[in-house]
C-alpha cells in the first residue's frame, strides 16, 4: 500500500532566517536583507539563508549563516515556520535540477548596538526598515510577514523586548519598542508603564537619564531571575 | 563561494501529524497511534504519518494521511515544529538509501465522539490515553512531547478547548478538560468560572443538564462572533 518511491518527492532543505532588531535612535524595526549574488534571483535582496549540509542539523546551518552574515553577543533564535509547498523555487522545475525546494525559517533578535554586520563576499547586506523592505527573492516576503506576526504575538506574552533593547532602558524606550512594533494605539503609557511594574521582574537600577526635554527618567534592568519564577504563568504584557 | 551541490544533504520530507482528542466520558486526554507495518520499526507504533509525494504541499500531505485514518466532521490543524537533524531515520544510512528524513509535524484536535478510526489496511491504530503511551518509533516521543507543550500552551490563550469539547458543554466540562491537561492545580473551580464568563465568548443556551449527583448545570456553547471581536487582544484564560 506504500506509494513507489518514484512517486515521492526529492528535497533540497534551506534555512532561512527573519532576524529582526530595533534601532531605538531612530525609533524603527529592522530586518536583515543580503543581495542574492547567484541565481534564481540574482541581484535581489532576500533573506540570509542557506542549504543544509551533509551531517548538519537545521539549527547548526541557521546559526552557520548567522555567523557568517553578522558578528554579535547575545542572540535569541527560534524555530519560525516550515514553507514546503511545491512550485516555491524556479530550481525544481525538470529543466533546471527537479528537486523541491523546502525552507525551515527561523525567528532571530539581535540588539542593534552590538551586531555588527560582515560585508565579506556578498554583493549586499543591510538593515532595512521594516516599512521600506523592497521586492524579496522567492517566498520570502511571505516568510518575513510570518516573522512580523511572530514578533507582535511574542511581545504580547514574552520577554522578546529585552533580547533588543540595551541591558538598561527607560519604560519610555520599552513603550516605545511596544508602539514601533504594535502601533500607537495598543495601550496608553500609563496603563502600559503599571502594568509592567506589577508584573514584577523589572529592577530599578537607581539610575536616573535625561532623554531630551522631561524630567530624568529612572533605568530598568530585566531581571531574569524574577521572570523565570512566573515562568509557568500565563500572563499578557500589554 | 557556495559548496559544491555534492556537500548538501538529500532530503526526503515527511510529515507526523499529533492528533489529540479528549475522551469527556473517561476524563482522558488521547492521542492517535498507529502500528508500523514496514522497515523500520515494524510492528512498533508511531504517529501517523506519511512522505510528501511529488507536487503535493506539505498541508495537503498532513490531510491525506488524516483521511486514511479517521473519519471526522471539523478538525482543527496547524504546522507544530520542524525535526530535521541528522540520524532520525536509519534509512539515512548510506547501507540504506543514503539521504535525510525530515519530518515537518502537524497539531491537530478532534472531537472523540465525531471520529471514527478506520482499520482498513493497517496493523493497529488506536486512541490511546496520553499516561500509557507506549515506546513510539523514530524520534516520534519528542514530537508527542512537543505537540503536548503546544495543547498545553494553546489552552491558556486560545479557544482551542472548543475544537475538542462537545457543541454545548457545562463549565464544570470545560474545568474537567483544563484539568485534565494542565493538572489538579491550575486554578480553582471558582476563578476559572469567573474569568471564563467575563471574556464573553461563552453563550448560555439556556437547557440545564444533570450530571450525576449536585444541581443541574447549565449548557453552554462557544461563541465564534464574540470570540471574532476580541481575537486581537492578548488575553489569558486562566
């Protein structure tokens, strides 16, 4: 009752990865676009992805293209979405080499600060502001709004922001990562800013800054410790 | 700069779908299992699953293999998590055919009462509750455990308890499921019927019901236009 095996498909498997990061300066998400420099797509920005290899795990070649696109210190990555529909690469077709084309995406924040990007051997590599990312490669505008989503979703019940804002940061830069993300009207920064206290894992460093006009404004740490005791709760952010 | 086509791994793609359903009458969480009637594994049961066939999408492979096995009304279903490392299938060995087994996993809820297994052509299928899962083939134990994380989690901020209860239900059902799967402790009888009432999606129908000794309860019926309203807002359940 098996199907032939000449009836089932023959795969190439890809990773490629939606890294997301803030620039709080200027107030924008960014995602992570290099110039594709081979076909199909030549010349297109897409994704930073790649092939997995001969012995590989698909998270060893995500963190592989990770480390050859950008230095950084801390990153979080995460399994996103697997696209594996047919007709998804010009490469399967029968005159070209008639494999399909699968892509494991994954879900990866780097703070801005400390990731700096390696130009090496690629005909281009940026930081796109999430509202002028150009016409991608393949599927990939699909994956990055699949990424979006995910980055929206995880702001609501997880600690996503601390993986890229500084370690210290104003309620004024939190809320502000919270509306370049989930737009002005989410909440208002009052009912945002007590919400948050009472969540309890945001320490006080006793520190206190001056962001342009306003009072001086007191910095916060995440406090990881804290998090990780309400862990096994359900709560919501905002 | 890019490896030789002869470094990256061939791929075959499969995909194991998780299929819970809730038995009300045992108070039982189940999962779908069938026996493995070829190499590997032979005779050991796995999740049911299936290799993608030329030119067919990975969800449409999901529910090819669900129509084989179970009859049904609705099904809820989503892509779970990518496993893809090297050495999950011994038929990667190169004495065998020599590529890499990647399984994209499906989670999927039933209601127990609408589906109807169908033994044609199988050794074994069968329901079997969650605490007496036997040992499974492949790597299909950390997929269940995966699945099972994901119920668990889906229970807290989504109404996917609906996708396996009966049309109407008592809230003293709808505790019995969350119970069930989150354990004795999640919360107290009182609270979980004060929060649910107050989200306003559940309609009373107005019919009460006996179950056993204690008052009638009254049934009630999950509300998908008022759920529709608030499905923007991050809420919790519990």
């Amino acid at each position: 009752m098996t199907p032939k095996s000449t009836n089932l498909a023959n795969f190439k498997v890809g990773v490629d990865n939606v890294i997301f990061s803030v620039d709080m300066a200027q107030n924008r998400v960014l995602v992570l676009l290099v110039m594709r420099q081979g076909d199909p797509f030549s010349g297109q920005w897409s994704l930073p992805g790649t092939l997995v290899r001969q012995g590989e795990s698909l998270e060893a070649a995500a963190y592989r293209i990770l480390a050859e696109k950008i230095r950084f210190k801390n990153i979080y990555l995460e399994q996103l979405y697997t696209f594996g529909g047919p007709d998804r690469d010009p490469r399967e077709s029968p005159d070209c080499f008639g494999v399909r084309y699968l892509s494991v995406s994954y879900f990866a924040l780097v703070r801005f600060e400390e990731a700096q990007l390696i130009a090496d051997g690629v005909t281009g590599i940026a930081w796109y502001p999430l509202e002028r990312v150009p016409e991608l490669a393949f599927d990939h505008h699909q994956i990055l709004e699949y990424g979006y989503q995910r980055l929206r979703n995880k702001l609501e019940y997880s600690p996503v922001a601390f993986d890229v804002l500084p370690e210290t940061f104003t309620l004024g830069d939190l809320y502000q990562l919270y509306t370049s993300v989930l737009g002005e009207n989410f909440s208002d920064y009052s009912n945002f800013r007590t919400r948050l206290l009472k969540l309890g894992f945001l320490s006080d460093t006793g520190v206190k800054v001056s962001r342009g006009a306003g009072r001086p404004a007191s910095l916060y740490r995440f406090n990881s410790e804290s998090f990780a005791l309400l862990k096994d709760k359900p709560m919501v952010f905002i």
